[in-house]
C-alpha cells in the first residue's frame, strides 16, 4: 500500500481482507475509502476501466452510467458540506452538554500524518505506530535514522504530547529484513515486546533514538502486546538501561518521561492492580483485545461482522478497566478503530472513557457527537440498558442517539 504514489491513489478494494486488517487501517488513516470481500471482482474489470469508489456505503460501481456519476457526484458535494461544518468544530473543545471534558488524539504512523494534529484541532498523538517507517524501508533504520525522524514528529507536536508505541510487528505486519515470521497463527506468536525482549538490541536501539530525539522535551512510550508483569518489568529495565547510557553519553535527560502499557492480551486484565503500581499510563488496543477475547482472527472476512464491539461483553469489559484506572488514578485511553466512529465513541464514553485516539479524519465528527451529548443522562441509560440487556444494544443506541439529537 505505501509504495503507491498517495497522489494518485484514490481508494483501496480488496476481494478479501477485513475492516480490521492492518492494511485497511493505515489505508483510512491515510484518507483513503477501503472496501473489503469484494468478490471476484477483478474478473469483472477490464484494464482502464473507470469506477467509482463508494466507501461509506461499501458500493463499488464498475463502468458507471451518467445518472451514477450525477447521484455520486452529488452525494460527494453533500459530504463536502459537511467537512466544511466540522471544520467550524476545530478550535472549539470536545466538552460534553453537561460539562465534561473529553480528550481527543490522532493516531499517525508517517510524518506526513503530523500535518493533520492541527487540521483535525486534536490534543496530541495518542497513537504513533512506528512500525510503519521500519515496514517501508528495505533495511532496519540504524538510531540516527530514527533519531531523526522521532525528532521531527516531536517538533511537528510543537508541545502536544505524542505517545511512541515501541515496534509491533508480526501478525500481517512483517519486516522483510528480519527472519522468524513463518508461523501457523502469527497474530499469536511472535511478534511486538516479544520479539523486542528476543532481540534486545533492536529494543535497546529503538529506545536510545526516543531518548536522544526527545532532547529534555517529555516523551511517552508505550510497550505493545505485554502480556505478563514480567515482560513489562523486563522492557522497562532495557528503558533505563538505555537511560543511563545516554545521560552518560552527555545528552539531555527528557523532561517528563511516561511509560505506559497497551492493553491488547486479557491475561493483563487479571494483573492490573499490580500493573497500574508499575505504569504511568494505559491505553486499550481494542483491535486485538476484542481478536482475543472472541477467539476470532480480525484479519478474518468470514468473522469480521459476527462479534459486534458494541456487545454486552465487550462494553462491560471497557467499563471495568474504566472503573480500575480511576481508582487507582492512572490515565487511560482508547485507541482501537472503534474510538473513531461515533456511535461506538459515544458507548465507550458512557462506560466511563475519557480519552480515545482515531484517525484524523474521525475527529471533527466524533467532537461533534461529544458536543450534542449529554454524558451524565447517557451513562445512567447505557448502565441500565447493560443490567437488563444481553443482546447486542446497537440498534437501541442508534435509537437513542436520534431521539436526543445526540450526532453521530
């Protein structure tokens, strides 16, 4: 996908592939429409064919009539209407009718993603994926590489937090260059923290270029897939290790330093009273907790629309980490694809949520949900709608949403 001139690249469709794919997320974050199961449809296309791309509504027109591309053409002037409304939400903040205060980041993974903290009026960068710039080179970037590029994203935040997710890769996410990837069930095999604790000079590397770009500016690092107190234990012995070296070295000790942990294997779920003790942070990686809690793989098409992330399950499972990090006062976040859709931002919000990150282009519109909510109201409803409901409550919140004006 990112040897493609973004330029020219108008849409992504896929035959197979999941909404949840890793490559259907980077295609969204980059702005563009991604469709998936799309079947045989390249048997259907002709070289040079035009098509026209709906990605909203999952359509894909092949060779489209006059009244197709007069109806699209409209219904794009629609859209752009309403980028231009959410534009006037930019500098306003994401507080809710009865007063609380909501924190919204983007997620990035390219420099270029940093142009759209200010665009999108967010509050920092929840999320940076730095596998993306690893997965785009055909060697492993040496520190000053990284260095470099980390330094340049912190002066792009220009203040604004960014929160570093140390590399993750493994599952559908592989480096070229590094061997070890040839399993049965990668998305549970090696890959993320293990493969840095397996390797530990390419941890250490990794660390050593966060701490010399940070250059006594804060910095926020997050381990990935930590499924043990050990692991995180053992990762963050590597963090000060590195530390200490650099300080040696003569360069600056960063401002404020945060480690956290996303929460992406349950088994962390039954070690948080130890966890929060150890941590600075936590941030809720719902992609691949709710892969493992379902026991169903996201890169999957035959699984992607059977568990919806709106469950009873899935909400009460976010509400009891929402409850956990405010007793024990340590920040959370959400950063999973649902926090950028509205109606399922508005659900995680009732279950006690105070922070997600999304793609940039999700902001504008979850700020807008945020804005027409009345928080207190709703978080007494979806606690009701949770004691008596087993089924999933989608369809009630949609009703909800409408009769309260609520915009999502």
């Amino acid at each position: 996908l990112l040897d493609y001139d973004r330029a020219r690249l108008r849409a992504l469709v896929l035959e197979e592939g999941s909404a949840n794919a890793h490559v259907a997320i980077v295609a969204r974050a980059l702005d563009i429409p991604v469709i998936g199961r799309a079947t045989d449809l390249l048997s259907r296309i002709e070289p040079l064919d035009p098509l026209i791309v709906d990605g909203d509504n999952a359509h894909v027109f092949i060779r489209p009539g006059e009244d197709v591309q007069q109806s699209f053409a409209e219904g794009m002037r629609l859209r752009e209407e309403r980028k231009q409304k959410y534009a006037t939400l930019r500098d306003l903040p994401a507080r809710t009718l009865d007063g609380a205060d909501i924190a919204l980041h983007i997620n990035a993974g390219l420099l270029i993603d940093m142009q759209h903290l200010k665009t999108a009026g967010a509050d920092g960068v929840g999320l940076y994926r730095t596998e993306i710039p690893f997965m785009v080179r055909s060697e492993f970037p040496d520190a000053e590489a990284q260095a470099e590029l980390y330094g340049r994203i912190l002066d792009q935040a220009d203040g604004k937090p960014v929160v570093f997710r140390t590399l993750d890769v493994g599952g559908d996410k592989v480096l070229p260059y590094l061997d070890g990837f040839g399993e049965d069930n990668p998305a549970m095999g090696w890959r993320a923290i293990r493969i840095g604790l397996d390797r530990p000079a390419l941890l250490r590397q990794q660390l050593r270029a966060l701490i010399v770009a940070a250059r006594g500016r804060d910095l926020n690092i997050m381990f990935p897939m930590v499924s043990s107190i050990d692991e995180f234990d053992a990762a963050r012995r590597v963090l000060e290790l590195e530390l200490k070296r650099q300080i040696a070295r003569g360069h600056k000790r960063p401002g404020r330093m945060k480690v956290g942990v996303m929460l992406e294997v349950p088994a962390l779920m039954f070690q948080l009273d130890a966890l929060f003790k150890r941590i600075d942070f936590l941030s809720i990686g719902s992609n691949d907790l709710l892969q493992f809690v379902f026991a169903a793989d996201r890169g999957n098409p035959r699984l992607a629309d059977r568990y919806d992330v709106l469950s009873p399950a899935a909400l009460r499972l976010f509400g009891e980490v929402a409850r956990r990090a405010a007793k024990a006062k340590v920040p959370l976040s959400l950063c999973g694809e649902m926090a950028g859709r509205p109606l399922e931002a508005m659900a995680l919000l009732g279950m006690g949520m105070r922070s997600l990150s999304m793609n940039p282009v999700s902001v504008a519109p979850v700020k807008a949900m945020v804005r027409s909510l009345d928080l207190a109201r709703f978080s007494r409803f979806l606690s009701d709608l949770l004691v008596r409901e087993e089924r999933v409550p989608r369809e009630i919140l949609r009703t909800y949403a409408v009769d309260n004006d609520i915009l999502t």
